[in-house]
C-alpha cells in the first residue's frame, strides 16, 4: 500500500487508519525529582520494584536510563535480560502471550534512541521532556504496524518488522 511522506503522524491518522488520534501520554507515575529516575532504575535492576509501577511510563525511563548510560548493543542486551527477570520475579509469566514482548522491546528501543540523538540536555531534563511528548504515546507501534502482527506469538518471540510503513522518525 502506497503511504504518502507527511510531516507528522496526526495526518496519518487522518487516512482512514480509523486509530484514535495520537496525544501527549497521561503520567502514571510522576517524575518529582532527580533521584526518581535513579531510584526506578535501581529497584528495576533489583527486581524490587512493585509490580503496579512497571507501567508504560516506567518501561520508557528504564530504556532512556540504559540508552544513555550504554552503547544501543548493551542497553539493549540489558534490557532484554533485565525484563524478563524482573517479570520471573514479579510473577509474569514470560510465554507466547505474556510477559516479554520483543518487537516491542525493541521499537521502543528505537524510539528512545532516536530522541535521546535529537535532544540533548541532562538525563533527567531529558526524561521529563520524553514523557511530556508524543514519543511516549503508548498507541505509536499502531502507526507502523496493524495490531494483528503487533500482538501476534511471533512478534513478541523475535523483531518482526513494521508492516504499515517503515519506521521513520520524522513522522512520528
């Protein structure tokens, strides 16, 4: 299907896609001070963090943590082990429908990436900045890929590539 480049994703949206219109996310947990984001990361590492705070807005300023403290390889190693141990810690189950999902993983992996190489500033400016943008907008995958393949069993077992249009963060 032929995608036409556009500026940015609300006109995307507007092309019978019929997918709710992308805003900025809603905080789930507020980010007060400095030491929040540490102190996120460190009890993520631990696996001590309570289950009810591994929301959406915490898996993103664990990857933007690791993403600035590591190369894009590590982060992404660790990532990948440190999710999967924390949710064996936590009681998720890590199966073919639940638990650690690696096209998602990794698309949020690019995404951080992407805006931690456009903006520059301190690590807890930076966090502040992502989750107050459209890039935090838990609905982005849907723009690259149809539902069916994003939750689908081979999606969450290995990367399986967008199959809307390619990613770009210039849309976005």
């Amino acid at each position: 299907m032929f995608l036409p480049q556009i500026s940015d994703a609300f006109g995307l949206l507007g092309m019978n896609r019929n997918l709710p219109l992308l805003k900025p996310m809603e905080k789930e947990v507020p980010l007060a001070a400095s030491t929040d984001l540490d102190r996120l990361v460190e009890d993520f590492v631990a696996r001590t963090l309570p289950k009810e705070a591994w929301t959406h807005e915490a898996h993103l300023l664990v990857a933007l943590w690791h993403l600035h403290h590591h190369s894009l390889d590590e982060a992404t190693c660790l990532l990948r082990s440190r999710i999967i141990s924390y949710n064996v810690a936590v009681g998720t189950e890590n199966s073919s429908t639940s638990g650690y999902h690696e096209t998602m993983t990794l698309f949020w992996i690019w995404v951080v990436e992407q805006f931690l190489k456009s903006h520059q500033g301190k690590l807890h400016d930076l966090a502040t900045t992502y989750l107050e943008s459209r890039y935090a907008d838990r609905k982005l995958p849907l723009l690259f890929y149809q539902r069916s393949t994003l939750f689908s069993v081979k999606a969450r077992a290995r990367w399986v590539e967008p199959d809307l249009q390619a990613l770009d963060f210039s849309i976005i």
